[in-house]
C-alpha cells in the first residue's frame, strides 16, 4: 500500500459536556476496534477541544486502506455490534447544524 492508494477522512462533532466522561471511558476499553480493522479503517484518532464558542467538538481522523470504501462502510453499518456501539454513543454528540452524524471535513494539505 502506497501513500497514494491510502484514503484519509477527517470528520468533526460537538460532544455533550456532561458525557465527556462516559465517552473517554467507553473509548478505554475494547469498543469496535476489531470491526473498524476489518473495515480496513486504520490509524484512527479521536481528539477532543473546546473551541472559543464554549463548546466541546471531536476531531476524528483514520486512514482507509481497502478497495471498496462504500461496501466497507455498508458491511460496518450493518454490524449488530456496531449498531450498538453507535446507540450508546450517538446520543452523547451533537451533529453540526445540517449534519445527522460525523461531518467529513475538507482535506487541504498531506505530508507523508
């Protein structure tokens, strides 16, 4: 795999202040990993900042390295697991406004 076959997101979302917590502590443990290497989702991070508006956002970054982004995605969609990840975490993120989930955000710059 060569940088140029890798595909890289960027997503972001508010957090509830009040599940910051909950949140870290659910990411501590085992959560979806497995499913997410299966996926073909690699080096996947999840930062976390107060921006000035007094809000808390995840900035969420992960490589792809399959051949079918779309099946891939569909496959990790359909998984009863991680439907229920997504149950207990869903309700604890605020989409941006026009969102109902994770917003991809806009690669500008790559060094590898």
């Amino acid at each position: 795999m060569t940088p140029d076959t890798i595909r890289r997101f960027g997503f972001v979302i508010g957090l509830r202040d009040e599940c910051i917590a909950q949140y870290r502590s659910l990411h501590e443990g085992p959560c979806v990993r497995d499913l997410l290497v299966a996926a073909g989702i690699r080096n996947f991070s999840i930062f976390l900042q107060r921006l000035p508006d007094g809000r808390h956002y995840e900035f969420a970054y992960y490589e792809y390295v399959g051949a079918d982004y779309a099946a891939d995605m569909a496959r990790l969609a359909a998984e009863l697991r991680n439907r229920a990840w997504l149950d207990i975490c869903d309700p604890m993120q605020v989409p941006l406004p026009g969102s109902a989930s994770w917003t991809e955000m806009e690669r500008i710059f790559f060094e590898p």
